[in-house]
C-alpha cells in the first residue's frame, strides 16, 4: 500500500542497503565526472544555497537512479518498489516550492509518473492517494512561483519556449501535469473528477478576491491546457476537465474583454493560450465578437501579451472546416485589417521584439488572407521596408527574416496582380533596400533579394525599366554563381529574365555571355547520362556524390525559397510525347546549321559510354549529326 511516510535508516531492510549504497556510489561518480560544473557553481553561488544544492544533489541522484532501475530492471525492483514510491511520496510532501529544490522535486515526480504507467499503478487504487497527490503535489508545483514570474518580465522568448512550444520538459509545472497524466493511464475518471473539484476550487478562491488571487485562476486555466488531450494531425484538441463553451465563456472571456491589456498579463497570456488552443471549438460569431479584442493586445507592453496575441491571430487564419476550407476568408477580416497591421507593426516597435517571430508570421498570414488593396498596400510596405532595412545592419534571426521575405514577397504579389500601377511605387520603396543587401553583399538575404527581383521582372510588362537590366549584369558575374546558396534564386531570375526580356538580352551578346557556351559539351554529356542510363544507376551515381555529413557542420548562408514568391505556370514540355525523340532531332537539326562542329564536341566532352549511347539513340530515330 502506498503511503507518504518516511522511512527510517534503521526500518531499512538489508537489501535495500546494499541498494542505496549503490545508487550513492553512482551519485558520487556522475560529480567526479564533471568537477568544472560544480566549480562553476560554487563560484556564483552564496554559501546558504550552495549547502541547498549539494543537501538536494544526492536524494535527486537517488531518484534518478531508482527510475533507472525501475525501467530496465523492473522484475528485480518490484520488491523494493512499495518502500521507495512511499518515501519519494513523502519527499515530495515536504519538499519546499524554491528553485534550488527543483531538480529534486522533477526527479521525484518522473519517478512517481514512472511507476503510473507501469504494471505497478495498482499502488495509485487506494482510497485517497490520488486526491492526495492531485492536492499535496500537483497543485503546488503548478502554481506560478517568483521565477515564473521573473522569467516571464525579464526573458520572454524563454518563457515563450517552455510554455507554449514544449520546451520545459524538466519544469515542475509541466512533470506535475505529466503525473497526473502517467495516473490517467489507468485512472482516467478519478484523476478527471479530482482535478475538476480542484479546478472549480481555485477559481472559487479567485472569485473571492481577484486581485490577490489570480493566481489560483492561472493555475486552473495552466490545468485545463495541459491536460487537454490532443486528436490525431495534432490540430484538434479536447478535454474531460471541463465543458470548453462554458469554461470559456465564463473563464476567458471575461479576461479577453478587459479594458486594460496591460492588467495581470500573465492571467492575459494564460487566456490567450487557452483561447489559441481551442480555436477550433469556438464558434465563429463568438469569434470575431472578439477578435477586436485580441487586436487590443498586440499593444500590450508585456512581450509575451503581444506575442501570445499575434499567435493567436494567425493560428485562427489556418482554422478548417471539416470539408478542408478555410473557416475564415478575406471578407471576414477585411474591416480589421487597417488596424491589425497598423498594431502589428506597432508591435515590433516594443523593446525586445524588435524582431519578434510571432508577430512577423502573424503579418505574412494576415496578408496572405486579406484582400490588399491600395489603402493597405502603402502602409504595409512601407513598415515592412522599414523593418527590412534594420535587419540588414545585422541579420541574427533566421526565422523572422524568412517570413519578413515572405511577408514582403506575399504583398508584392497581391497587391500587383491586383492592381498594376502600384508596381512603381513598390519597386521605389524596395529597390533601395534591396540595393543595400547586393552592395553590402549581406550574404544570408542574397537569395530572398534575388526572387524578389525575379518576382518583380515577373510582374512588369515589357519593356522593363533599364534598372532591372542593371541587376541582369550581376547574372553575368562569375562571382554571382560561386556561392551554391545563389544557384537556385539566381536561375529563377534568369529565367524571369528570359520570359519578359528576351529581346533585350539578347543584345550585344548578353544571352551568349550567361548561357555559358563553353559548358554546352558538359551538359549534353549529363543529358545523355540522363535518357540512355537506367535510373537506379544514376540514382546510386547521385547518392555517391553526396558529401558527409561531418562536411557540413556549422553555419552556412542556404537557398530558402520562398512560396510567395514562386513562379506560377505550366509545363513548357508537357506537348513532349518522346524525350529521347525531341532531344535527337533538336541535336540533329542544330548540327546541320554548322556542319562539322558538334561530332568534335561529342567527342571532346561526352565519356565513351555516352558516345556510344548517343550513336545508338540517333540510329533509332533515323537522324545523322554531321
């Protein structure tokens, strides 16, 4: 039966000794092996904490070891289960909520998680553990402590991490639900039940006095999250707890709806989170009932307020139906989108967020729904170039940048599409910025330059302005192609380039010079390869020239593409029945314009196997190139 008392040295039976000394000898041997860390800590620490951590190092030591056990050794452990699953329990009991306790309270609630999900949870059955443990352990380590606190105020991209992309494996907050979760393995309905009483009682306790217990509200809402129970896809969520219209009509709105967005954020972030996490289970009226109140909390001062806010926004855009079609379209948020982005770029004004991701993704997703029309346009473009033009001082956030590209990408190609004449203005705002990055050669933006270029050439109607042939120059440039994070974007220019300039190429020799005559012979010689050999040969020929791994270790500027910006057409070969065909008689045709020429390339440049290829592909279709 398990119980929270402490077991005595001298109750200890002989084998769980022998037990124990082992696991200290473990303990004492994982410290020799990293003496600089404990150097280290000695060094920052005051003496009282420093005594804290060295009285917790052992018992958490313990606690991983016997999990360990427990794991792989589990028919061997099961005699000593009952007495360490008491003892850990009355540890945690006890255990005080400060932050040099924290590695022993994890240890010792992944201990007790462990033993739910084992053949053991029969230890959980007894009349009262499960209350017990819902009330003296979960709770308690769900709570906010000052560190939460601090962590939220002073380093949000932190507390964003932990809280809402998972990151806080080892937090207590989180192992305290993943307890209650190991319990609902085998328990579901008495671990569903408890934790709703301790839910109504927290936000009871909240009722009565809101200001000075907003946290007991924090907590049940933190619950309710946490242990939601994602559907298959990961994109449905729903929960036993409670009934989430009502909860949310009674919990979160109220939260959502108050008029100071800058009152108890943490509350604010909770609800947010909540409402961001069941987007699919709130009806579309009561949605857009608030929508202007999560564009009220992009002004937020507290980072992770504006943060969670964006996020929200963009989550909802991605919102389907259950026939796939998006729940919500361009005429459902067109009259916020003036002052949703106006907010947004607001946003990126607050110190810290500067460059924050979640905003900026939230701007490519508005822009990628709404109608963009020429009052949104200016604006927008011109807050993007603004923010693009301090990204490239000193580019060190790779996400934000892409869907800063993105963003702008998106915006020229609706705005365009929709209406020609604004493609002056754009090209007066960006032109300045991208200038900036060739001539400063800011080597992560060269590629988002180039198809941004390449997406403009796209988007004018011939003749183009003399400025683009100004950047077809760097087209010709050897140094342009050197980089292989350039290939792709500078190919895709080029052939922006041939569709909409041909004419203006192909004066004073400039399609000769950036067609690269001289490799002709190399690029017959691979386009045999590729019509006469059988695919897995190339196919193990390609894997064969992949370089190791090891080769590319550390940080490389690399070709992203962006969607926005991708080239929209069809298949130029799809009239083509027969490659092999096509490509013999085109070979067969040019050669007869200058007799003589290309047997000498053939011969030159493509490997005997591929000679030989070709000579029998050109006796099949009847054709001579002479």
């Amino acid at each position: 039966m398990l119980s929270p008392h402490a077991l005595s040295p001298a109750g200890t039976p002989a084998r769980r000794r022998i037990f124990l000394i082992r696991s200290s000898r473990s303990s004492k041997l994982r410290a020799r092996r990293a003496p600089s860390r404990g150097r280290a800590f000695c060094r920052r620490a005051d003496p009282s904490s420093r005594r804290c951590q060295f009285q917790e190092s052992p018992p958490a030591a313990v606690c991983e070891n016997i999990s360990l056990y427990m794991e792989k050794n589990e028919e061997e452990f099961q005699g000593y289960l009952n007495d360490f699953a008491s003892a850990v329990w009355s540890l945690l009991t006890t255990v005080s909520l400060s932050s040099s306790r924290d590695e022993l309270a994890v240890t010792a609630m992944k201990f007790l998680t462990t033993v739910s999900t084992s053949v053991h949870h029969t230890l959980f059955a007894n009349e009262g553990v499960i209350p017990q443990i819902c009330q003296s352990v979960v709770i308690p380590n769900v709570r906010l402590r000052d560190e939460d606190e601090e962590l939220f105020e002073m380093n949000y991209v932190e507390f964003i991490r932990r809280d809402m992309e998972g990151s806080d494996l080892d937090t207590r907050r989180r192992i305290a639900c993943e307890l209650l979760k190991g319990i609902a393995t085998n328990y579901k309905k008495q671990v569903m039940d408890i934790v709703s009483i301790q839910i109504q009682n927290l936000l009871s306790s909240f009722a009565a006095n809101p200001s000075a217990n907003w946290k007991d509200k924090d907590c049940a809402i933190y619950l309710v999250v946490s242990l939601a129970t994602k559907k298959a896809g990961g994109t449905s969520v729903s929960t036993d707890l409670v009934d989430v219209q009502t909860f949310f009509a009674s919990v979160i709105v109220p939260e959502l709806q108050s008029q100071d967005v800058n009152g108890f954020p943490m509350l604010k972030a909770g609800a947010i989170k909540f409402f961001t996490m069941f987007r699919g289970h709130i009806q579309k009226p009561v949605v857009f009932q608030l929508f202007p109140d999560l564009v009220r909390f992009l002004g937020a001062e507290s980072n992770v307020v504006h943060s969670y806010a964006a996020n929200c926004i963009e989550k909802l855009l991605l919102v389907k139906e259950e026939g796939g079609n998006a729940r919500y379209t361009s005429s459902d948020i067109t009259p916020y989108v003036l002052v949703l982005m106006n907010n947004l770029f607001t946003a990126l004004k607050f110190p810290e967020s500067e460059e924050n991701q979640y905003v900026m993704k939230c701007i490519m997703r508005v822009l990628g729904t709404a109608e963009i029309s020429s009052e949104i346009a200016g604006p927008c473009i011109g807050g993007l170039t603004s923010v693009l033009n301090e990204v490239c001082k000193n580019p060190k956030s790779p996400i934000f940048n892409h869907y800063l590209f993105e963003s702008v990408a998106c915006l020229i190609r609706k705005a365009c599409e929709r209406d020609a004449s604004l493609i002056s203005a754009f090209e007066a705002s960006l032109f300045p910025s991208l200038q900036t990055i060739l001539s400063n050669d800011v080597t992560e933006f060269l590629p988002y330059a180039f198809q941004l270029f390449a997406l403009l050439v796209e988007l004018n109607r011939p003749p183009i302005s003399p400025n683009y042939m100004q950047i077809f120059m760097l087209l010709l440039s050897p140094d342009s192609w050197k980089r292989s994070s350039n290939v792709p974007a500078l190919v895709r220019l080029l052939q922006a380039f041939l569709q909409k300039a041909p004419h203006e190429l192909n004066q004073e020799g400039r399609l000769s010079q950036v067609l690269a005559a001289r490799l002709w012979g190399k690029m017959l010689d691979s386009i045999v390869t590729l019509i006469s050999r059988p695919e897995q040969e190339r196919v193990q020929e390609e894997t064969t020239e992949m370089p190791d791994i090891a080769e590319n270790v550390g940080y490389t500027a690399t070709f992203v593409k962006l969607y926005n910006a991708g080239k929209r057409e069809d298949d130029p070969l799809a009239d083509i029945q027969d490659p092999k065909q096509f490509i013999i008689a085109s070979l067969a045709t040019l050669s007869a314009h200058t007799p003589g020429r290309y047997p000498q390339i053939i011969t030159e440049n493509l490997e005997q196997a591929n000679q030989e290829a070709l000579r029998a592909l050109c006796s099949n279709y009847n054709c001579t190139i002479v």
